[in-house]
DNA sequence: CGGGGCATTGATCGGGTTCAACCTGCGTGG
DNA sequence: CCACGCAGGTTGAACCCGATCAATGCCCCG
C-alpha cells in the first residue's frame, strides 16, 4: 500500500491490439482526442502507447511527490486524490479527478512529480508516457491542440478556489462542480456518491472538517440537499448555483 | 483609455528583419527557447511571427475578458496585471506579470479571453498569434516543450495562494516571490519598486487593504524591510523566506 | 460485543474584516 | 504660491466567521 503503481505495467491487457482497442474506446482522453480533429489512425498511434494501469484499490498511490516525472494518466475508472503535504504534516488536496480527467499535467515543468496521487476507490487508468506523447502531438496537431487546452483549463480551473468565498459558497461551488463534472462523464447529476472523506473535502475547501458537517447539515436542513453518510441528493440546484456562481464565475 | 490594446500591431517596428531580431534578442520568451533546444534558424521562425506592441501606458488595457482569444504575449516591459470582476463588482487580481513572464496561457482552452490583462506602468510586450505558434510548435520540439512547462509551472503557481494561510505568511510568499522573479531577470533582489497599488496586493492576496498595510507596518517595525510609499527594501531576507516557505513550497 | 476511525455537535477563541476617521503626497486652479 | 481636493494609504475599535478544542455519536469490521 506504500508502494508506487504509476511504474507497474498490466502487461496482459495489451495483450493483442483488438484487445487495448475495446479497452480504450471507454478512454475519454483518446474520445476527446478524436472530437479535437484526430482522424482513425492518428488515434492507432496513440492507442499503441497507452498503457492501462489498474485496477488501483482505495488508498493505492498513483505516484507520489518527488517520483521521477515519465508520465500523465487519464482516468478511466474511480475518484483519485492529488494532495502536497507541508513540513507540518498539514495535508492539502490539489484536486479530485473524475473518470475522462488528467493527471500529472503539473509535473511536466519539472523532472519530479511535484504531489501525490492516491486512489479514494476502485481506480482504472490509461497511462501516457510524456515523452513518447510529446512527440506525437508534432506529428498531431489535434493532440497537441488538446493537450494545450487541458492545461490551460487546470490554469483556470486552479484560480477558482483561491477566491476569498465564505464556507457555504465553497461548499455550494464543490457539489455544483462535482455534479457537472459527473454529468458531462454520464453519470447522475443529481444522485452521487462522494468518495472523499469529509476531511478531504474540507481541505480541499479550505475549511475545518466541523465547518463542512455544520454546512452540509445547514444545507439540508433548508431543503436544498439531502446527505446521508456519503450518499448524496441535490434537491434544489437552482438555489445551490446562485450560491457557487461568483466562485465558479458563469 | 478604455479601448483594447491588443488588435492594434505597432508596424513599423516590423520595418526589416534586423530590427526585429534586434528588439527580439531582449526578448526573454525566444531567449527561454533558445535554452530549450531551439536553434538559431528555428529562432527566426519565431521572431517573423511576433507583434511587437507598446508602449502601454499605466490604465491601459492588453486584452478585457470576453474579447476573442488570438494571442498570447510576453512581457518585455512594465507590469501587468490580470484580474477579474464578480457580479458585485469586486475585482480579483489573478495575478502579476513581470518582464519575461506570458500572460494569455488560460485563455487557450476557450475562444475568448477569460480575464483582464491591464498595464500598471510602462508596458512593451512581444504579441504571438496562438493558432500560428501553435504550427510552429508541431515543428520545433523545443517551442513545444517550452509551452508545455510555461503552462505546466502556471498550473502549480495557480495553486500556491489557495492555501490558507496567515497574512503573514502570504505577504512574505508575495515580496519572496517577487524578487526571485525580478532577481530571475537581472534586477536587484533587495531593492525594488511596488509597482501595484496596496488594494491590488490586497486583491491578489485575499487580503483587506488595511490588513496589507498593518503586516508591511509590523514587517517593518521588526526589521525585515524598509518600505516608503511603493518603494521597497527587503533587510532580512532570510525570516522572510521562512515565513513564506511552507506557501512557496521549498 | 468491543474498538477504532470518521463524523457530528457544542462552546470558546482569535485573526482578519469591516466601518470610520484621519493622514499624506500630489496635481490643479485660483 | 498657496488653498483646495482627492485618491491612495494608514490607524483605531468593534465585530464576525470560521477555527479550535473537547465531547459524543455512529458505522463498520474484527
């Protein structure tokens, strides 16, 4: 469970090349990819140097801060968790990464890792080699052109919570941002599981693990959510957005 | 004052080709290539497609959130500052951009700029049309590889400040930061000028104005700097940095 | 049944905001 | 040349949101 995943490759799932194929159709990244203007066999090329990590269990590290930077990821499957730890022992999450979302994108300034990457559940990955994809992205320009924005989205994506927002903005602006995400994946946007622990969210947010409980309950208690351990139902998103719109700026 | 600088090309600045690579060689963005591997013809491909734009002067706008997104530039001069408006009409400063530095990455995923890009003072800058050093980049590996990191290092600055943090501890991180960045570009790292107002610091730091004054008072009065108006001396450089240490992660 | 980790709830505390007044340098116009 | 105005900056006092500390509750798993 110490143990570092990023540099274990599942060999048998590249078997054959029908085989990583059908595996890979369910990859957002190659998806999105192809809807940046990649024809069919530019996504071969790319298909052929994925590697399909996992399954990763809860608590599994994808990479840890300080491991030599090779690659980014794309999530496939489960919730992973990137987080620093300050000399202090104070953990701060950097982020939850969904099914269809990058991680390592961070690191490429730089030779290291510069956080840690940790499975909250059942994780399933497709693994790029940074070196290898640089190079196809000259070759392809929607590649490139993809990769571009994905960064650039993380630049915007990473503002957004330095905003000084009060706890129930924070918290509104998180479940709204979780739902859709989740909603652009497939999922419901309405009913969801939290896979983060509560002392995740708050330090994601920035708050004491007691604010989020006080908030959640609040948020209830008005009729605006229904929270049950970690299941979770939107009641009233109209009312959830007017609080997250200044943080997430629509 | 209120009109957009960006669209405007200062064309006789592009007269012959000498000039161009004269003005060029003080640019730090093709000098920043140059150390990633690019050659000297690879150069002149880049230098045929950059603007030169400037002067700006103090209030004048690089681009305003909402215009299309063309360009992104490197500050050759001055300092500009992007920022953002809530619906309340409060501005949040994203951030400081020194000479050197490329302001524009965040717009790239979008078509449209999402922030404002104003000059604090004298501003030259180095304008480069994205969709063509987009191309140029498919062909030079080392422009390819300097944007990626250019991005990838804005991605982890992005995430800095949204730590909680004291004031303390933030303005520390702010002057530390500041003048490794000027240090970076040949300026003196002990004396320097503020080139922004103390609301702007405030902004940045999501901190009030009042808060500002109180620490850079109180930093002052135990000795770690001098400051009259905007003008800045750092005196004890060694506790400054540890108070910023656990914000800039060293 | 017992234990341990996570979550909730209550009481208190404190750093930073807010509100208000005052200061200070500088440009402007009489 | 000085009075005025004003924007940016500073200083002081009261307040408030969220943190902290402490105790209790609740599941899940052994």
């Amino acid at each position: 469970m110490s143990g570092t995943a990023f540099p274990r490759l599942d060999s048998k799932v590249l078997a054959d090349d029908g085989d990583v194929l059908r595996f890979c159709s369910t990859c957002a990244f190659s998806q999105a990819c192809l809807s940046e203007g990649m024809d069919k066999s530019a996504l071969m090329d790319l298909h052929v140097l994925v590697e399909h990590v996992g399954p990763l269990h809860a608590g599994e590290h994808v990479f840890r801060e300080g491991d030599p930077f090779e690659a980014i990821a794309a999530v496939r499957a489960g919730t992973v968790k990137t987080y620093v730890v300050d000399r202090d022992g104070h953990e701060q999450v950097l982020g939850f990464h969904l099914p269809g979302e990058v991680i390592g994108l961070n690191a490429i300034d730089g030779d290291r890792y510069p956080c840690n990457a940790v499975a909250l559940d059942t994780v399933m990955l497709c693994r790029f080699s940074f070196p290898k994809i640089s190079v196809l992205a000259a070759r392809l320009p929607g590649l490139q052109q993809h990769l571009f924005r994905l960064m650039s989205r993380d630049i915007g994506r990473a503002s957004l919570l330095a905003g000084d927002y009060s706890a129930d903005q924070r918290m509104a602006a998180f479940l709204i941002g979780l739902s859709q995400r989740l909603a652009a994946r497939g999922f419901s946007p309405d009913r969801f599981q939290l896979t983060m622990a509560r002392t995740d969210i708050a330090n994601y947010l920035r708050l004491a693990p007691e604010t989020v409980s006080r908030v959640l309950k609040r948020f209830q208690d008005d009729g605006l959510l229904q929270v049950d351990r970690r299941e979770l139902e939107l009641l009233d998103r109209k009312q959830l957005e007017a609080l997250a719109a200044s943080v997430l700026r629509h």
